[in-house]
C-alpha cells in the first residue's frame, strides 16, 4: 500500500503476487493510494490447513472485504489474467465495491465460441504437472503462450536459474515468492480460473474496460478479451508489451492504465 488519492486495487493473476506491481505502483502513487495483495493461496496468504481449490466467488469476496476495510468508498480496480477473472467477479457480485474495472487480458475462454480448443489446452498443461511435475508444465505454459522464461517476462516469472541480471532485493525476494507459487497454480488454479465464466448479465452497463496487450494481438488471449468486450459491449484499450506488458513497460504501463480509468 502507497500513495495517496483514490484507492486504486491491484489484482495480480496466476501465481503472482503484490510484488511484480511494485515498479508500476510507484509510478502511479502521486495520483492513487495503490493497494496491492497476494491473493489467497498465494505466498503470504496463506492457508491454515490444507491446499484449497481456487473458488472465483471466494476470490471476489475476498477483495470486496479488502475494499471494505480500506474504508474508502468503491475503488479503482485492476486485474490481470487470472487476476482479471477475479475483478469480474467482484464487480458482478459486489458492485458497490467498484468503482471503474480494467479486466486486462483475462482469459476468459468460456465466452468463445468455441471453447474447446483452449480447453484441452490447458486441460493438458494441468495433466503434464501431474504426470511429469511443476518444471515440465512450466515449461510447456511459457512456451505455448509464447512468454519469455526471463525475470518480469512472463505471468509465472523466472524458473530455470539465475536471473540474467543483478536483481535487487526486491526484485529477488519477489522472484523466490513467486517460483513457490507455481505448484499451487497448476494443482488449484489452472482448470477453476479457466473453467469461469463472468456473469455477463450483472456485469453489463458496468464500468469495465477489458485491456490487451499490443503485442499480444492475434494470440488467443486476445480472442478471448474480444469475446468478453463484444458481449459486454464495453471498451477495449491498448497497453503496453504482451501479457506481462507492466514488467518490462512500468511506467508506460501506469500511464495508460491512469488514462484508461480516467475514461472508464
């Protein structure tokens, strides 16, 4: 939490966490109290007892209390990926609680015309984890989805060795965090973050942009973002790089995700 202004919450996707927004919550603080979290499951949330499946509903309560005990009125919301997912739900359950939504490159596969394909995809991806391990799924996701395996480059983050750069603590602090995400996500959160489909209903006449990134035009993710703004009958805006756009564009990425709620 940083900043000052309206509140501004960060819903970061897959395994990640509060972490990998840090360089784009320091560009928006002069205009934002920036609130980001680790969604639960995710490295300091933690679980009490035993793994839990992912459970969009519980996910969207869960930011509608943060909200709440913020105790500053409906928020600015953004999500990413999964975290996208997340901030649908939220804005269709808990309305009161948002103020603006950009839903940024959300795979929302269940509103294709044809799902399937990206079904089994990821149906795959889930079976590799669990009959060659975390490293192998890893692997086929990034490769698959056309992601760098760099630091900052990809949803997951870094995997096989050292960063190709000196990080700095932050930045290496977030990258052991994150690398303790992926088992969790794979076992819980891949087949429930893909299987959602947002209440278009409650969601329609909302404030909800949903974000692509420049780079990502043409991938399927962009299919699915298309599919999610022409039934919603919403906005789309352009940002900066590829699903992972904030990482290596920080300050690019704020820009437009300041002028994209400003029109939201």
């Amino acid at each position: 939490m940083r900043g000052s202004g309206p509140v501004l919450l960060i819903i970061p996707g897959g395994p990640q966490d509060a972490g990998v927004f840090a360089d784009v919550a320091g560009h928006l603080a002069d205009r934002y109290t920036v609130v980001a979290y680790d969604p639960r499951g995710n490295s300091r949330s933690t679980f009490d007892g035993e793994p839990q499946e992912q459970d969009l509903d519980v996910h969207g309560d869960d930011a509608a209390r943060l909200i709440e005990a913020l105790g500053a009125g409906p928020a600015y919301v953004f999500g990413t990926s999964g975290g996208a997912q997340i901030g649908l739900n939220l804005a269709a359950r808990h309305p009161g609680r948002v103020r603006a939504l950009v839903a940024h490159e959300p795979p929302s596969m269940m509103l294709l015309d044809d799902p399937s394909p990206s079904l089994a995809g990821m149906r795959d991806l889930h079976d590799t984890y669990r009959s060659q391990g975390v490293e192998a799924a890893m692997q086929k996701f990034f490769s698959e989805n056309s992601l760098s395996e760099g630091p900052g480059q990809d949803e997951a983050g870094p995997q096989d060795g050292p960063p190709s750069f000196e990080p700095s603590p932050e930045e290496a602090e977030t990258f052991a965090r994150v690398s303790g995400n992926f088992e969790y996500w794979l076992a819980h959160g891949v087949m429930p973050l893909s299987l959602y489909r947002p209440d278009i209903e409650a969601l329609r006449g909302r404030p909800v942009v949903v974000g692509i990134g420049e780079e990502s035009i043409g991938q399927p993710i962009d299919g699915m973002g298309k599919a999610l703004a022409d039934r919603l009958g919403s906005k789309r805006a352009a940002f900066p790089g590829d699903h992972m756009g904030f990482a290596p564009y920080p300050d690019r990425f704020a820009e437009t995700l300041h002028l994209t709620l400003r029109g939201a």
